[in-house]
C-alpha cells in the first residue's frame, strides 16, 4: 500500500469517525433536552400545585368569583402538565414508574375534595350571614377543619409525588 492509499484511507476514517461522533453528539442532546422537558413540566406541577394551596386559601378568605376563577385555572393548568407528562412517554412501565398515573389520580381526587371544602365554607357562611346561633356555627367546624385537613393531605402527597417524579428525571 502506497502513502497516498495510507493517506485516503486514514482521511476517510477520521471523516467516518467525526461523523459518527456528530450523530452520536445530536442523539444525546435530543435525549438530554427531552429528559430536561420532563423535567421541567415535573417542576411546573410542583410549583403549581404550590401555587394552587395559596389560592385555596385566598378563595376561603375572600369567597370570591375571581378566587375561584383563578383556582380553576390554576387546576387546569396541572392537569394540562399531568397530560403533557403521559404524552411525553407512551410506555405504560415508564409512566407507572415515574408516578405520573398516581398523580393524575391525586389530582382528580383534589377536584372533588375543594369542592366539597368550598360547599363546607358556604353552609358556614351561610349560617353566620343567617345568623344562625353559635353552636349551629361551631357544628361546621370540626366538619370544615376535616375537609380542609384531606385536602391539605392531598396537596402534600401531590408536591411528594411531584418531586419525586423531579428526581427520577435526574
């Protein structure tokens, strides 16, 4: 083999070689920016669902239409990031092991649960707007303190399951 064939030959080779370094450098990054996606809707449920703590308490303050509006938005929102995790891996074993089907079933159950702690606050304040007596008042009490105890623990084991979805990302 003459020097020029050795020449060709080892050009040739380092061209293969910086090629197959680039494709396997552009699959990475796909991979990395993808798992940093996750990663970041995982984030945005935990902030949200944050988020979404204050305005309930920001609605049994003020009882107001935009509160509510603003939760209802603010609920929406996980549900949407919730939608965009399952779609982001059809895998049924990757989305069981990531936890995005026990937190979509917490995130309907924390539907049902303000609901039935804004239907507690309104017979409160009905009674107190009614002038009801105070023992009427103080028998919604222990109801509204347990209402908003399961929704507290709902909300908890949502930012739980959230960060943990974070960490499987990692």
């Amino acid at each position: 083999m003459n020097l020029k064939t050795k020449l060709y030959l080892s050009s040739l080779v380092s061209v293969v070689l910086v090629f197959a370094l680039v494709i396997v450098l552009i699959h990475g990054s796909r991979d990395l920016a993808e798992k940093n996606r996750e990663r970041m809707e995982g984030q945005h449920v935990l902030q949200s669902t944050s988020e979404l703590n204050i305005l309930t308490y920001e609605y049994l303050l003020h009882h107001g239409n935009e509160a509510e509006r603003l939760w209802q938005e603010k609920y929406e929102e996980i549900g949407r990031y919730l939608k965009d995790l399952e779609e982001a891996d059809p895998d049924p074993e990757v989305y069981e092991a990531q936890g995005v089907a026990e937190l979509t079933n917490i995130y309907k159950d924390i539907k049902g649960s303000f609901d039935r702690l804004m239907s507690a606050s309104e017979t409160r304040q009905a009674l107190l707007k009614n002038g009801a007596s105070e023992d009427q008042i103080n028998a919604a009490v222990p109801q509204s303190e347990a209402l908003m105890s399961e929704y507290s623990l709902l909300l908890q084991t949502m930012v739980k399951g959230a960060s943990d979805l974070n960490e499987y990302h990692i």
